[in-house]
C-alpha cells in the first residue's frame, strides 16, 4: 500500500540526509582548511551539527570525504559560471566574481594539498577532474568577456588559473606577513581589460 506511515517519512528522511551531507562537507572544506585534513572526525561532525556516525555513514573513510569535498567544490565552481554569466551585468564581472570563488577553492585546496600529492592511487584523478570540469568554465567566461570587448583577446584559461594559483600560493596562514592574495588576484583580472 502507497499510502503507509513509512511511505510519508522517506522522502524526509531522504531530505535531511541531503541536508547532512551537504553540511558535512561545507563543515570539512573549513576545517581542512584550519586545521589540515588530518583534523579529528569529531571536530568536521561539531562544525556540521552531525554525530560522527552521520559522517562515516556518508564517507565510511576518511579519503572517501578528501574526495568529496575536493569533488563538491569543484561542482559548484562548474556551476558558478553559466550562472555568473546570466546574472550578471557583463561578462567581466561574471569572470572577476568567478575568479574571487575560485580563489576560495584553491585555498581550500592548500589545506589539502598533502593528500593531494601523496602517492595514495584514489587521489590521482582529481588534477583530471579539475582541469576537465574548470577550465572549459574559464575558458568560456573569458570568451564571453573578449566578444564584448571587455579584455583583451587571446586569454588563456588554463595560464589565468595557474597564475591564480600561484599567486594564493603564497598566502601562507599565520605566518604574520600582510599578503591579501585576493587583491592581487583582482588585480591580475583588472590588467586583463581592454580598456
């Protein structure tokens, strides 16, 4: 029967536990970030408001939820730039406003960069997974900027996002030092106008 008490509790339970993994790995990413990807279980489930089973029913290990993480932000950058183009007034500031969350990811990406060039065999489609799903982004972004006139022609993706890279590199947490990558990263976006 369609109509059981279980059948009306599902698709919430389906829901809240979208919900949960979607925390999880917001709560991760910042802690990464903070406190390395070696940071206790314990403190990604009190930053996502979950019990730690939550998180291993999820990502039973903890390469399980380095990969999603690393995956989901990738994602949403993937997502972020048709969006940014159709909300935007012009295609500058759809590719500035891109550059800024990308900027959040390479950050973020430094708190995993351990694991990341580690010689684990689960982590080496990732660089494949980034360049397949980004620069095609990017790439467009800049086409779309260029066709209005905005930059000047010949940008290429794949060099913008290396020296974005670079660039928040050498933002290093904690060490006293005033280096706001993200302004010179704005300022790497603005010497490619055209005017």
């Amino acid at each position: 029967m369609s109509d059981s008490p279980g059948a009306a509790t599902r698709t919430p339970r389906r829901a809240d536990a979208l919900r949960n993994a979607g925390s999880v790995l917001e709560a991760a990413a910042a802690v990464f970030v903070s406190s390395g990807v070696e940071a206790p279980i314990r403190e990604i489930a009190a930053r996502a408001g979950v019990g730690t089973a939550t998180i291993y029913r999820h990502y039973p290990t903890r390469a399980d939820l380095i990969l999603a993480v690393y995956r989901s932000q990738v994602d949403s950058l993937r997502a972020a730039g048709p969006a940014l183009l159709a909300s935007e007034p012009d295609p500058h500031q759809a590719l500035t406003k891109w550059i800024d969350q990308f900027v959040d990811f390479v950050i973020t990406k430094q708190g995993l960069a351990s694991v990341l060039q580690s010689s684990e065999p689960c982590y080496d489609p990732l660089h494949d997974y980034f360049l397949e799903h980004l620069v095609p982004v990017c790439t467009r972004l800049l086409a779309e900027a260029t066709k209005a006139g905005e930059i000047v022609a010949g940008q290429d993706a794949y060099e913008l996002m290396r020296a974005v890279g670079s660039i928040c590199a050498g933002a290093k947490a904690g060490d006293g030092l005033r280096y706001d990558a993200r302004h010179l990263v704005r300022v790497l976006v603005n010497g490619l106008r055209s005017r």
